[in-house]
C-alpha cells in the first residue's frame, strides 16, 4: 500500500512539472519566500476564517460543503458529496442523520441568505457549486451574524461568487478561461468556461457555465459508497454598470442543479429503507443591487439589494415496497428580501467609528405538495407550508479609542410572522400533529446583540473578546408543533482569546501570525433536538501560520465538549477533537508549490448513540489520520505561460474512517488533477 501511495504521489508531481526540470532540480531549486496558504485575520476579534481564491483553487474541493473541512471546530456531513450535506460549527449547524440544518447557522451567498427549513433525511440542500466562488469567510460564533439573522449562535458562513475584474488585467476587454479537471475516485470529471467582458471602465460581465460529473466514491477499503455519485450543472451571470463615479448598480444569478435517478430516498444513510426515488435538487440566487458611495462624503455608503432565493426538491418514488407521502413530494421554497444599508466614517474626539445600519424585509414561501394520495396537492407532512414574513433593523458600531482599543457594538431587532398554508390536515409521525388551518398565524420578535472588544497591548500581542445573545426565531417547519411553533430558542455566547502577529520572530523575514480563542456557549428553551431544553458547549480553537524564506506552515487545533439538560449527559452533536498541519515551499519565483496536508482527529466515544439505522452519524467513531499531497505549477514563461496545472492526492495512505457527524465511511485515496488556462 505503501508502495503505491508513493508511485502516485512521485506521478502527481511529475505531472506538473515541465519536461527540462529533473528531480534535482526540486530538491536544489532556489527557493523563495512566499506566503502560507491562508493569512490569519489577527486585527479582528472577531473568529473567522478566510478562504480566498488560491486556497479554493489549491483545495480543488468536489463539493461546497468540502471548501470548510480545513477549519477549526467546523465538521462536515458527508462533505464529499453535496447531496445528504451539512455542516456544523462550533457543533451546531446539523442534526446528522435526519435533518440538514438547525438554523443556527447562517449561510450567505452574495448577500443572499440562505434558507434554514430541512428536507426530511434529504439535508439542506447545499448544493453549490465551488468553482463559482472567489471567496469564503467563516465566522465560528454569533459576531458577525447579526446583518443577516438573529438566531446564527453557531456562526456564519459567506461566500461571494466570482467576478470579471478577478480575469481582466489592466487594459484588456475580454478574456476566456477554461479550466478542465479530473479525480480518480468516482472517475470524475469537471469542466468549467468563464467569460469576463469590460468594453469600458463603466460595464462589466462575466459569464460562468460549468459541468461536474462524478461516480459512487469508494473508501479506503474498496467498498463502494452507495448514491454518493452525482452530475451537477451550474452557471453565474454576473453584471456591473457605472454610470458615474459615485454609483454602482450590479445584477447577479447563480444556477446549481444535481439530477439523480433511481437512488435511495435517504440521502444520507441508503440502508434506511428500500424506496427509491428520482430526485432534482435546484437552487436559484439572484440579486440586484445600487450602491450610492459619494467619494466627498465619509457618511453616506448606501445599499439597497433586492434578493430572489428559490430552492427546489422534487421527489418521487419509482421502486421499493409500500408508498410514503415523503416518498412523492414537491418541494418548492422561495424567498424574496430586500435590504437597505447605510455605512458611515465618523469621529467624535478620540474615537472613529465606522457605523453600519441597515433595514430588511423578507418574505419566504413555502410548498411541499404530496403528489399522490387523499391529500394530494397539500403539504407534506413532514414539511409544513406557508410564508414566513419577517422586518429586520440591526446597527454595529466599530469604535476605535485610540490605536490600542476597539469596540464594536451590535444590535438586532427582527420581527416574524409565520402563516399556515396547505396543512389542514391531521398527519401521524410519531404522534399525531394537529391540521393547521389555511391564514392562521403566530408572531414572534426577538432582540439580540453583542459586545466585541479588542486590545493591542503591543503592535505584536493583542487581547479580545465577544458577549453575544442571539434568538433562533421558529421556522416553518415548527407550523404543526403548538409548544414550538411561538418559542425562540435563546443563546448566549462569551468568547476570549489573543492574537499574536509579528515578522522577524524567528529569521529575518519570517512571518509568525498566532490565534487562540476560547468559547461558551449556553443555550435555553431548545426546540430543534428532541429531549434536550438547554445545551452548554465549551471549546477552544487555536490557529497558526508561519511564512519562512524556506517553507509555509499552517497550524489549527480544535477541542469542544457539551452537555444537556443542565446534568453531564453528553452532546452528541460535538465533533471529534482534531489537529491539522499543512507544510509546504515554493520554487522558482513562486512557479511551483508543493505541500503536505496531514490531519488528525481523535475518537469520539462520548456519545451514548448505538442505532445506527436511525442515527448513523452520532454513533461512536474511531480515530483517524490522513495525509494529502498538492502540487501547483503556474510557469511564467516558454510555452505554457499562464497556465495552471494542479494535482492533489487526497487521503495519500488510503485510510478507512468515517468522520463523526457524517454517516458514511470517507472517500479512500483520490488523484486530483486539472488544467486551467486565461486567454
């Protein structure tokens, strides 16, 4: 096994090298200084996380959900594929297994926010594409969630789709890029084009059509992963005009689909019933924005973003004994919002403050229409239906006293309306959920916010630390429950922690960048997980980059523990403790990039869980160690200038493990390769 892991590894390599360089040449190459993969956000107290486009091209993930799974206290459900996905943080997120989201937290995709209502034993439908983003921040905890929602006690991830000007060098009007790409686990292929047009310095556009296809994974034993195969189109239009200098408009859409044909009902465990099912998952996002940003007028950065989400799920059973109304069902969510945000610069003495105020409304519709039966056309039973009206005002204040000290304030109002539509009828789960007749409604307001504060007691060293109260108002699919449908679950969160950023610490020219932050959370009136009312989580999160004139290294480390019920039951729902490691150098003016990935997480035994056929991904799990090997080459000059070639080896050793919270064994080892090319 050994052998063979090597033998690919020395293939991958040797396949983004140009023929004249020989293995001498890469171990005695001169080497230069470069940067680590990923550039830790010391000047903020706030825990996040940013991704930017080299990471996402060096990562070459499958799936969204497979961009985060280097990320501190952020576990995946089945990241490698998008069907049956989810992620937590901070270990909410995900009730694996069953549902795919908690509404905890917050996911974003150009300003869009995403929905939080589940699909029964189908997830969240997270299927978006990840070649179409240029950027992905991840928040662990409520800091910065208060723009979107109330209820985000987990954290928050956003992500913003590509642009022309990311193609576009200086002077040019047009550009193509094509990139090809292959994986050897699944005999999968990707194939993605990108227009990018600016006829003048008022108009830009880029266009993005791409096709990802990809087999039933196997794992590191050779056992076939069933339906975790999956074709998925996707496509982005996104368009700037400026008619002067001190207005932008902006019009964006973002198209995924994932066809699947004669797979299991239950996305994320198969052997959960014999039912098959065709079943078409697609998500919609659209938006269209002005921003009024008068460059004479530090107080006025207006936007006002009007926003479309439709996401769909249509089921219907074509084998397998007996019939199930979550067996044929349409489900069809759409929401549309619109938002008005001003940003202000200002100071008052010794403070500045740059103040973000903002209003939104939405309203979000629901139908999940039964395809057969004697209450063919109304809701599905396990997916009630209706709207759910929603006006939002939140402010946040970063005040900075000084140099040395910053506060942020934040403050939330949202006021809810939910409104039963298509569930009058009785539906039996369980127990017997009560019909909910057509207009009748419930209302629900929540006030929350937060305090973050950082100090730099050096120009190296700084302190900090957040108090945040959030609400996680009902959603629609909390209609048929009268003890939940009119209570918010509450949370609240404290976080402290430094940071550490300073060059020169060990040689001339390095860069050391250290965070560590601790967190508690405690959270009351539970509604989302059965039998449990309140929930205490605790854990640490630790992050390190470390750029030498000879190598990159990028460190996190993650440990959280919870309870329930006020007692030292477990909560199951936190994820195994883990380490990762990138190492890695550049060569030849940064041409060439090679790293080593290796990660580590410990058993989980904590959790009490043994059935497996119901809850497969919080039975206990073993402990694991994978290795991946990536391998860059972007020539600058000769015959291939400006063309990237990339190969990755993930899980090198071929190991056989399954991730806690995911409900399947992981993908065994898988060459990645591909080839991209701006003209």
């Amino acid at each position: 096994m050994k052998t063979r892991a090597h033998l690919l590894a020395g293939a991958a390599i040797c396949a983004v090298l140009p023929a004249h360089l020989s293995a001498q040449d890469l171990l005695l190459g001169t080497i230069e200084l470069g940067e680590s993969q990923r550039s830790l956000q010391t000047d903020t107290a706030k825990s996040t996380t940013v991704i930017d486009q080299d990471e996402l091209d060096a990562r070459q993930a499958s799936s969204m959900t497979e961009l985060l799974d280097s990320i501190p206290n952020v576990a995946l459900v089945n990241g490698g594929s998008p069907q049956g996905a989810a992620i937590s943080i901070r270990g909410l997120g995900t009730q694996s297994g069953t549902y795919g989201t908690d509404g905890k937290i917050a996911v974003v995709i150009d300003g869009v926010t995403s929905g939080a209502e589940e699909i029964y034993r189908n997830g969240s439908m997270f299927a978006l594409e990840p070649e179409l983003f240029r950027n992905v921040a991840v928040t662990r905890g409520p800091a910065e969630s208060f723009r979107y929602t109330s209820g985000a006690i987990g954290g928050t991830v956003e992500a913003q789709t590509k642009e022309a000007a990311d193609f576009l060098e200086d002077g040019d009007t047009f550009a193509l890029r094509q990139k090809l790409g292959y994986e050897s686990n699944g005999d999968g292929y990707t194939a993605t084009t990108i227009l990018a047009f600016a006829p003048d310095d008022k108009f830009d556009l880029l266009a993005f059509a791409g096709y990802r296809t990809v087999g039933d994974r196997k794992d590191g034993d050779g056992t076939v992963q069933a339906a975790t195969g999956f074709d998925q189109p996707s496509a982005l239009l996104k368009a700037t005009y400026r008619p002067t200098e001190d207005s932008t408009f902006t019009f964006g859409y973002a198209y995924n689909k994932i066809p699947e044909f004669d797979v299991p009902y239950n996305a994320y465990l198969p052997s959960w019933s014999d039912a098959l099912v065709d079943r078409n998952t697609e998500d919609h996002t659209s938006y269209l924005s002005y921003r009024y940003n008068p460059v004479d007028n530090d107080l006025i950065n207006l936007e006002a973003r009007l926003t479309y989400k439709q996401e769909k799920m249509f089921i219907q059973q074509v084998a397998g004994a007996g019939t199930n109304t979550i067996y044929n069902a349409d489900h069809d969510t759409s929401t549309i919002a619109l938002r008005i945000e001003n940003e202000a610069l200002f100071s008052t003495g010794i403070v500045d403050h740059t103040l973000t105020a903002g209003i939104e409304a939405s309203e979000r519709t629901r139908k999940s229409s039964q395809l057969a039966g004697p209450y063919a056309g109304l809701n599905d039973g396990s997916a009630p239906g209706g709207t759910d009206r929603s006006i939002s005002v939140y402010v946040a204040d970063k005040m900075e006293v000084g140099d040395k000290l910053t506060l942020t304030p934040q403050l939330r109002f949202e006021h809810q309306t939910l409104t039963s539509q298509g569930n009058d009828f009785d539906y039996v789960s369980f127990s017997t959920l009560p019909a909910v007749a057509d207009g009748t409604s419930f209302s629900s307001s929540a006030f929350t916010g937060a305090l973050s504060a950082r100090y730099a007691v050096t120009s190296d060293f700084a302190v900090f630390g957040t108090l945040a109260y959030n609400e996680n108002l009902p959603i629609l699919d909390d209609l048929r429950v009268p003890t939940v449908r009119e209570t918010s679950e509450k949370g609240r969160t404290i976080e402290l922690g430094f940071s550490y950023d300073t060059l020169d610490a060990f040689a001339q020219g390095d860069h050391l960048q250290a965070k560590l932050t601790g967190f508690k959370t405690h959270i009351w009136d539970g509604t989302t997980y059965s039998g449990v009312s309140t929930t205490d989580l605790e854990g640490v999160e630790i992050e390190l980059s470390y750029v030498h004139p000879a190598f990159y290294a990028d460190f996190n480390a993650a440990m959280m523990r919870g309870t329930i019920n006020g007692t030292d039951d477990d909560y199951k729902w936190a994820p195994a403790d883990s380490v990762q490691l990138t190492l890695g150098k550049t060569f030849w003016d940064e041409q060439f990039d090679l790293s080593v990935e290796a990660k580590h997480a410990w058993a989980q035994t904590r959790t009490s869980d043994t059935n497996a056929a119901y809850y497969p991904g919080t039975v206990p799990s073993d402990a694991y160690t994978t290795l991946a090997l990536s391998a860059a080459y972007k020539p600058n000059s000769g015959w291939a200038e400006g063309v990237e070639f990339r190969a990755t080896i993930e899980n090198l050793t071929d190991e056989t493990y399954r991730p806690y919270l995911s409900t399947r064994n992981a993908s065994g080892r898988n060459l990645k390769l591909s080839i991209a090319k701006t003209f």
